[in-house]
C-alpha cells in the first residue's frame, strides 16, 4: 500500500521504510522516481506498512513461522490505501519504507499497511495594513463541503453560479468591499475581478461586509445612507443564504469540538485491516521419503486475521510503529505442515489461536532529506526495510498464495530485532540495508549479534528506475541458520538434515542470496513484472554445500472491469533445490532429496538436486466492493507438488475478503 494509488516517490519519499500492509491497504510504488499509475503509490509514510504491516503477506517457515509481507498500512488506505493526515506538516518528509504491501510484518503477521502523504500544509496570510481589515483569512467552508461532497447534487437554481459580474449584487458588494475593506484574504487583494460566484459563497463575502461595517458603525455617529441602503437591499436578497451559511458553520464547529473530545490521540493514528478467507483444496496422497501419505486437509474451512498499526509522530521527522496480529486457520494440519505447507499455504495464513501478537515495534527517524533509519526490537528484517517492487504486493490485497507474495529470498532468516535504512541516493536510485537477529531478547540462545541457536540475517537492495514506468531491484543477503532452513516458509525451505546435538537440532548453514526484479507498467492497465531468486548454502558442521532456485512472471491488470478492481496472473517455480551434496564432520550425508524425494528407501547420501519441478499458477480477480471492502476469488493449480512427479496435481480454491480500517 496506496492504492495504495498516489504512491508517487520523489527524492523526500524515498525515505519510506519498506506496512499496509496493511490495510491496506493499499499500494506502495517501489521505483525511486514520480510516476503516475492506476495503482495507488505509497507517498513518504507510505510504505510503512509495505514493509511492516497490515497486510503483509504473511510467509511462515517451515517451523512456525511466517515471513510477512509488507501492508496496506493497508491499504487505512482505499486499496488499503491509507489517505489519512497524521498531524505534523513536515511528517511527509519522514520517509520510512515498508514494502509495499503491509501492517504487521513478522513471524506469522501482516504487511501491508501504507500510510500515505500524512502532511497538510496550511496556506499562508498576508497581514492587512488597513486597520478596518479583518485579521482572519476569509474561506468559504460550504463550497468547500458541498464540491467535495460526492454524492451532493444541485437541487434548486440558487445553488448554481448565478451571481454573475453584471448583476446588481455583485456590483454592490464589489463597491463596498473596495470602500471599506472588508474582504482582504484573496492574494491580489481584490473581490476577485469578474469570476461568477454561487449565491452561498456571495452570501459569505456579504456576511463578512456586514460583520466589518457592523465595527465601523459603532465607532461613527455618521455613516453615508446610500452604503446602508445597499446593504439593507443585498441582506434582503441574500437572506436565506446567510442564515443557512450560520447554521452550517455552527455544525462544523459541532463535529470539530467533537472529534477533538473522542480523538484516540493527538499524535498516533490507527489503521488495520481484517480478513476472512473461505477456502479448499484437492488432494490424494504424497509421496516423502519413500512413504505415502495421505492429505486429509481437503476440507473447505475458514481462515480469519486481523492486523492492528499504530503510527506515533513522535516529531515531524521520527514515527514509531507498533503493530499487532491474531489469527486462527491454516490450510494444513500439522501431520502435512511439513512440507507440503511450504507449496500450498496462503500470504493471509496467520494462525496463533486468536491470541494477540506483537509483530511490529521499531522507531524510524530520517536525517536530512534522503536518510531514514529504523532500528526497533519487533518488524526489522528485510521484508520490512526493502521496497517491493511489485506495487500489490499484500496479504489483503495482492496476490492469495504466500509464493506470489514476493521473491522468498527477501523472507530469509525471518528476523525481528536489528538496524536498517533506506537511502535516496538520487531521483532515480536507492539503496536499503538491513541486519537482524532472530532472538534479539535472548541473551542465552541469541542475541542481537546471534548465537549457536540464533538466525542472524544482513542485506542490502538496490532499486533502480530507468524509466518512470519500470522499476528493477537487485537483492544480496548473507544469513547463518543454525538448524539447515532458509525461513522462507515457501518451497524447499529445508536444506539440510538436521542431528540432534545438546537438546538441539543441528544443521548449521550460511547462505550466500542473490535476486533481482522487474516490474514495467506498459500502460495503465497493463503492468508485466517477475523475480529470480539463487542460494548458496555451505554447510558448517562438514563439507559441501546446496544450491536453491526460483522464479516467478505475473501479469497485473489494474482497475480491470471497474475503477480499484485488479485481475492478476502469475506463474513461477517454488524454490527447488537444484544441487546438494553435504556431509557433516563424521561423513554422514545429510542431502535433503535424497532423504525426502525417492520412491524408494530414504538414503541422504544421494547427491544432486530434486528429481523434478514444480509450477506455481495463480489466477486471482479483486474487487473493490467499497472504498474499505474488496473481495478476491481465486483459484491456484500446483503441477507436480513436492517437485515429484509422483504426486497428484493439487488445485486450490479460495475467496478472501479484506475490511480495512
């Protein structure tokens, strides 16, 4: 997020933090240059949530836990779009990034949450050197009200722009406005030449001539009577508008006092996103590690999660973000979590028993204008601190299976506490950093700087834009894991066979990533884009090293059918192992395909890569019911699952609805 949509990124808005995810939201642009896209883009705030959010796509790892992806902070968004103020003028400038797509970005949370230009600037005043001129700046507020009121309709003639330069009234008016002074707030210091007016934004300027006059009565005991004829003559004719311009504005002052009296806060904003999913799978049996088994977890049953941000503008230049999660359902049961979750689970999956989580908690800061720094306990990772390219990227909003999120690579090592910033290096270039520890708050198992037990993950990301309609980023990630899985919670995410050692399984890997991405809006309603994605891991514990691989091309059609709506094509390979040939210090093999792909016995020492190949294809249509409510059938077909032949096509049916807030 947003829609996230007015994302539009200028050399100030690159400082968002990779939110959103919200809700969402929502959509967050990943190109460092203004472009214009039906799609909304995320402005300076925005992409908070992409990276930290509301609707982030949630990815769980192979061991219960998921990487999120980024929010439509969420589309409080219209997409998730999150169009809101928060207060500060200068706040647009605090450029914090969150890949577009979310709120709550962590293990098992969302992101998708995008906050938007959440600046006002307020015009200024030119003081009056005329002491019978007001002090105040005169502003019709009802134009204003009944233009921006959508479904407002003219209902009577007086409600057109009939007081014209020639009539009567207008010249009255203009005479005594250029006598007494009693309009000074126009620029040119004049009643605005021989622009038509409506009869209420006469009846405003007349209000305040009479108001100003009213002064200067009081302060005379003469006073010309061709003056007050004129003005007897304009409150006669312009009775009925005066009177209703006082009633409105004391409503408006109603509604202020208010929303002052039952405001949440002066400084945080509130945004999130709930989403309901209804889905079902086929399914027979599956073939791992040489046994059958059965998949039991083909019954059509109900997911719900909801995500909470909370954006605090602690100065024009600093926001803290604390997100929350909870959600319940999963497409599988732990007797087929392991592996096949990795190969059908869905980005909105977030299941913890309803029970509340903490998935963001960090603090943002931007120095000068092209800096931005976030370092925080909870929701720092690269999910989180990276652009997303791919501007639907959301749990909430973008595509439905967990694979179609974003390149896996960005979700290794699922970190939570750590450091990263985002730097607008030029209009067209900019650089994210990030390093993260999976146990920031254990100092026995883990640690900011990580332990035997601890996942420490450290990348960077480029993202350049040639053209204002193409973005194209370039990933590299180094992560030590000290039990053989990656964390991407999509494919083959275990690389290596684990061996108990000291209570714990071990498998100890450092992972060397390299991705890169694309993403061309070839007109309006047509956007191609895809990823690829390379590990090497080399083993700890011994010798030898695996090799993964994946990619993905989509097809993104915005506002199809319908202005917000969005149809989406994508089709692409799970990370596959494509190469293993690992032993530890005692010369056992410890070689994923070998042990969990064969028909027959399971033997680690078979060496090479997974016997076949997965496709991912996922058809999805979204449709933007209301500005807060969109609705997402879609259908995924997996050829070839586990990457084995061997076992049957799986295809995936689900319908997901998204309320953001």
């Amino acid at each position: 997020m947003t829609t996230y949509r007015r994302l539009a990124k200028t050399a100030s808005s690159a400082l968002i933090f990779a939110t959103v995810g919200c809700w969402v939201t929502s959509f967050c642009a990943a190109q460092a240059t203004p472009v214009e896209s039906s799609e909304q883009q995320q402005t300076d705030l925005a992409r908070l949530t992409e990276t930290s959010g509301v609707d982030p796509g949630l990815s769980p790892s192979t061991e219960t836990e998921l990487a999120t992806s980024p929010v439509e902070i969420v589309s409080p968004t219209t997409e998730t779009d999150i169009t809101t103020e928060l207060a500060v003028s200068a706040a647009s400038e605090v450029g914090m990034i969150t890949p577009r797509n979310s709120l709550i970005e962590s293990e098992e949370a969302f992101e998708d949450i995008k906050v938007q230009d959440l600046a006002q600037a307020l015009p200024e005043v030119e003081e009056a050197s005329d002491p019978t001129v007001p002090d105040t700046l005169f502003v019709d507020p009802l134009e204003a009200v009944e233009e921006s009121d959508p479904m407002g309709q003219v209902t009577s003639v007086s409600q057109l722009r009939d007081v014209s330069p020639g009539d009567w009234a207008y010249e009255a008016l203009r005479s005594l406005v250029e006598r007494y002074g009693c309009i000074a707030g126009y620029p040119d210091g004049t009643f605005r030449g021989n622009r038509a007016m409506t009869r209420y934004e006469f009846a405003a300027g007349l209000n305040a001539c009479l108001q100003q006059i009213e002064r200067l009565i009081a302060g005379r005991s003469e006073f010309p009577t061709g003056d007050l004829e004129a003005l007897r003559r304009l409150v006669l004719e312009f009775e009925a508008e005066i009177a209703t311009l006082g009633a409105r504005v004391d409503n408006l002052e109603g509604r202020t006092a208010l929303l002052e009296d039952n405001q949440f806060s002066t400084t945080t904003k509130i945004f999130g996103q709930a989403i309901l999913g209804v889905q079902g799978r086929s399914g027979d049996e599956f073939v791992l590690a040489g046994n059958d088994i059965s998949d039991d977890d083909t019954n059509v049953n109900v997911i719900n999660n909801v995500q909470l941000s909370l954006f605090t503008q602690l100065s024009p230049r600093s926001l803290l973000l604390t997100s929350f999660q909870a959600g319940n359902g999963s497409t599988t049961s732990a007797a087929t979590r392991d592996p096949l979750g990795n190969f059908v689970g869905l980005g909105y999956e977030g299941d913890n028993d309803n029970d509340l989580q903490l998935t963001d908690l960090n603090y943002r800061q931007l120095f000068g204008s092209s800096f931005a720094l976030i370092v925080g306990p909870e929701g720092v990772n690269p999910v989180n601190v990276f652009r997303g390219v791919n501007r639907i990227e959301s749990a909430g909003s973008g595509p439905l299976s967990r694979f179609a999120q974003r390149n896996p690579i960005i979700n290794i090592g699922n970190g939570s506490g750590g450091i990263g910033f985002d730097w607008q290096i030029a209009t067209r270039l900019s650089l994210q950093g990030v390093y993260s520890s999976s146990l920031s708050a254990d100092p026995e198992n883990g640690g900011i700087f990580g332990g035997d037990q601890t996942t420490t993950t450290a990348g960077t990301q480029l993202v350049v834009s040639p053209l204002d309609t193409l973005d194209i980023s370039l990933q590299y990630i180094n992560s030590y894991s000290p039990n053989g899985f990656l964390g991407t919670g999509v494919g083959d995410d275990r690389v290596a066979l684990q061996q108990v050692n000291n209570g714990f399984l071990r498998a100890p890997i450092n992972t060397n990533a390299f991705g890169a991405g694309l993403e061309w809006r070839v007109i309006p309603k047509l956007t191609v884009g895809g990823w690829a994605g390379f590990t090497d891991s080399g083993y700890e514990d011994g010798s030898g090293d695996v090799q993964t691989f994946n990619w993905m091309a989509f097809l993104n059609f915005p506002d199809l059918f319908g202005e917000g709506n969005l149809g989406a094509i994508y089709v692409g390979q799970p990370p596959k192992i494509t190469d293993s040939d690992i032993t530890d210090d005692n010369g056992l093999a410890r070689n994923v395909p070998g042990f969990f792909t064969t028909d027959g016995i399971p033997n680690a020492f078979d060496e090479g890569g997974q016997p076949d190949t997965t496709t991912h294809l996922e058809v999805f249509y979204r449709w933007q019911v209301a500005d807060n409510i969109s609705i997402t059938p879609g259908v995924i077909v997996i050829f070839n699952p586990l990457h084995n032949d061997d076992n049957d096509t799986i295809t995936i049916g689900a319908i997901r609805t998204t309320f953001t807030f």
